[in-house]
C-alpha cells in the first residue's frame, strides 16, 4: 500500500512540476474542462482504494462543475472490510489563465468536491485538491489530482 501511495504522490508531483515548465509568456488559456469525463483510480493515502469518475460542465469563467461518484473500498485498524459508494459535485478551477499556461497539451487546476456517503463511516462526502492534465490528443489525455485524496486517471473530451 505504501510503494502505490508514493508511486501515485510521484506521479502527481512530475505531473506539476513539468506543467511549470509548460508555461509561458502569453495572456491567454487554452484549457479543455468542459465536456470532459474524468474516470481514474482513487487513494486516501493508504486508508482506501476506489474508482471515481466525474463528468464537467461550464460553470463560469474558468470553472467548471459536475456530477462525481466514487466507489472504495478499504480494511480499519480492526480487520473489518467496508466498502462505500459517494454521489456528489466536483468543482474544478483552471488556473492556465492565471498562471498563464498557454500550452495547448497542459491544464493546471484546483478543485473541491462535496457529496453524500452512502454506507461510509460517515454520510458527507468531500475533498480539496489540485491537479493537472496532459492532453496526448484532443479527445484523450492523462490526469492527476493531490490533495485530501489522490486520484491518477484518464480525460476524455466528448
């Protein structure tokens, strides 16, 4: 369980920190957030394993919104297995403008996501992060988010 919570932390962070040298001088962003389905594997940094995915949509400028469910699965202190499945909203905020990344296979953002629990030791669903996309093409690419969680998947634009 460690090696995978290094393997997906080492991932994330070569993910970031080579969208750092994606960035330029220009003002403008080119990021693909809406219409994009986001499906990956999830951590809590050895307390669960999952599968999540999320669907976005245009919620203003630089943000986008939309349905998320997640499915985990983990073992406590006791040895008892639980298993949840998590129904809620994922908010992302695509800091290229910002940060003025204007290169058309890199997106930077940060993102939160709130929702219900259901048969979870507790019934609110909810985490913070940031994260970051390599578009291969313009219907697939790679992400990865760090945060409250990990997650490590694949993007793509419908």
């Amino acid at each position: 369980m460690k090696k995978l919570f290094n393997l997906i932390l080492t991932l994330a962070l070569l993910s970031l920190t080579t969208a750092a040298f994606a960035q330029n001088g220009g003002g403008s962003a080119d990021y693909k957030g809406p219409g994009t389905l986001n499906v990956g594997l999830t951590s809590g940094f050895g307390n669960y394993l999952g599968v999540g995915a999320d669907y976005e949509f245009n919620l203003a400028q630089d943000f986008t919104v939309g349905p998320s469910v997640e499915f985990n699965s983990w073992n406590n202190y006791e040895g008892k297995d639980y298993t949840a499945f998590a129904i809620g909203a994922r908010f992302r905020w695509y800091a290229d403008r910002v940060l003025k990344i204007t290169h058309p296979k890199w997106d930077v953002f940060a993102n939160g996501n709130i929702g219900f629990n259901i048969n979870g030791p507790d019934g609110l669903w909810w985490g913070l992060g940031i994260g970051g996309k390599f578009h291969i093409s313009d219907s697939f690419g790679l992400q990865a988010i760090i945060g409250s969680g990990a997650q490590i998947g694949v993007t793509f634009q419908l």
